[in-house]
C-alpha cells in the first residue's frame, strides 16, 4: 500500500471535508481553525498529539519538563494567531506500567505552564493503551484589538521575519539521541545547555504573537515547528507566493556552530530543517519595518530578524552568501 505523506494526508482530508458551516471563520490550513461566539468574539482552537519514542522520548526527558512542553506546542499554534489562550483539554492514553509518580511530576509540569498563561484544564479524557500519547486541545480567543494573523495575507514585497534563534532545539535533540548511543552523561556537557534546554522546554511566544497582532503591521503569520524551510512554505502556499531567504541572515545561538560541528551535521540544516524552535515567522510590510521595530521596543524589549523577503511565484529559495539559489520548500520536519 502507497504511504501517504503529511501534506497528502492533510489535502485528502481538507477536500473531503466541509468548507463553510455557521459561526465557522477559517477551518483546516492554518495553526488554529477559528469560530465566533455567541458575542462579538472569535474563538481559536488547535490540537495536537504527542507520541513516546516520536514526538518525545521519555529516557532523557524530565516529566515535568514534557508536562510543560506538551502544553506549550499548543500555546505556540495560539501565539502564532495572535490569540490568548483561555482552555485546555487533555487526552491520555497510558500504558499499564507506567508509573504513577512520574505521572504527579508530568502533571507538575502541566499545571505549573498553565498557571503562568492564564489558562484552565476544563475536562479530558484516559484511557489504557501500549504506548504512552499525550493529546492536548486549547482553546483561546482573538486579542484584545480583535485581530487574528492568518498564513494567507503575504504579499510580494513583504519582509520575512523570525522572532528568534534557529536550530537550537534540533541541535539539542541530537546531542541527547548521541549521548544514548554512546552512552555518555549528557550532564558533563554543561556548553552545550542552552541548546539541550530549547529541545526539553520550549516557550512559547504568546506576548509577542499579541503584539504583532496589534500592530497593524503584519501581514501573516505561523510559528516554527516542523521548521523553518517548511512552515515559511505553508505561508507561501496559502498566500499564493513564494519567498527567497538569505543563509546569512539566519540568526542562531553562538554555540551552535561548535554543535554542529561536533554532532557532524550541517548548520543550515539545523536552521532550517529540524523544527520545534516554536519561534514565529511573520511578513512585516515594507513600509511599516520600522514602525513595528519601535513597537516592540518600547513594549517588550523584543528584537526581531529579518531573515528574507516574499516574492511572485511559488517556492522557499534559499539564497548562499555566493548568491547561488536552491529550492528548500517543505524540507523541515515529516510526521
């Protein structure tokens, strides 16, 4: 039997599924599907399912810090919309060995984020199964100016823009996945922290998401997670245009270098193709860069990092300091 990819799965799904119904805003395609309430809001809701041994791996990472993380891919799809998160819903299915006090300390972890952004566990459900899944709906609402950033509202001109640091959290990964298999203490590894930290307990980028949507300046928007050269594609195909980014521009963690070299893989591919930074890529207008820049200076002290620019036709170039180009869309993370 063919196996079907991601994105083919997610298309068959989208065309044999309802594309309008009452109240219903935007559906699938986007981080978050959005619908109006009884009032004059709009509600943001997304899910998603963390498996053992796929999404996480339970031999290097710390309940509590999985308790965080589970919660916090799901607060980034919200942040990316620029919405505020209200409700959480938990589902878990939990093999029969799994041992109960690890479940309190991943519990620690969940209350413990949902408590420092404002949201409330309203109901779930559990059940037994062979492996450990973790399945976190939230539910948020659009900001206090009412606006909610889609993928689908860039145009050719727009400056592309990240919020952060690349390939830190795909660098941490590798360096736990080559502690197991050589059987090293990854607590002797002290320089390589900030990058093991980004893998274990991301954050997500809820104040700035809201900023951004306040602004007036932006014109779409998603967050990083299956990585850059596919999550700016999504923004491309959306919006019906492409993109070129510049190599240079990409902005990292001063030790990622020394860890790229050391885990024997290339920087850009870090940068662009591992995922889970959870940071945001947005298009800024051209002619509003500065204006948006002040904002954020004066509300949140947060830099942004131009890292690209959209274009007419379809497809993510990657542009080499030599100037030569290479198509890199949808080369990032494949579930």
């Amino acid at each position: 039997m063919a196996k079907l990819s991601e994105r083919a799965l997610i298309r068959l799904i989208r065309e044999a599924s309802a594309t309008s119904a009452p109240a219903l805003i935007r559906g699938i395609g986007d981080d978050c599907a959005v619908f109006s309430n009884s009032g004059a809001g709009q509600w943001l809701i997304t899910t998603d399912t963390l498996v053992d041994g796929v999404h996480f791996d339970c031999h290097w990472h710390p309940p509590e810090l999985l308790g965080r993380k589970c919660i916090a891919v799901n607060l980034s799809d919200i942040a990316a919309m620029g919405g505020c998160p209200r409700f959480v819903l938990l589902s878990l299915c939990l093999p029969p060995a799994l041992d109960s006090a690890w479940l309190q300390r991943w519990f620690s972890g969940v209350s413990n984020i949902l408590a420092e952004y404002g949201c409330v566990l309203i109901g779930g459900d559990t059940v037994r199964s062979k492996e450990l899944m973790i399945s976190v709906t939230l539910i948020g609402e659009a900001g206090s100016s009412g606006g909610i950033l889609y993928r689908t509202g860039a145009s050719p001109g727009d400056i592309v823009y990240v919020s952060g640091p690349l390939g830190s959290a795909a660098a941490g990964l590798a360096l736990f996945q080559k502690a197991r298999e050589e059987q090293e203490d990854v607590g002797q590894w002290s320089q390589w922290q900030a990058l093991l930290d980004a893998h274990l307990s991301p954050i997500p980028q809820v104040d700035l998401g809201q900023e951004l949507a306040r602004s007036g300046c932006v014109t779409a928007m998603q967050d990083i997670s299956d990585g850059l050269a596919t999550d700016l594609a999504h923004i491309g195909q959306e919006s019906g245009a492409g993109c070129i980014l510049y190599a240079e521009s990409l902005p990292s963690l001063p030790v990622l270098d020394a860890a790229a070299l050391f885990l024997g893989k290339e920087k850009l591919d870090l940068l662009l193709k591992g995922g889970e930074d959870y940071q945001l890529v947005f298009t800024v207008r051209p002619d509003r860069e500065e204006d948006l820049k002040a904002k954020l200076a004066s509300s949140l002290d947060q830099q942004i990092f131009p890292v690209g620019i959209i274009t007419e036709g379809q497809g993510v170039i990657l542009e080499k300091k030599d100037g030569s180009p290479t198509d890199i869309s949808f080369q990032g993370y494949e579930h």
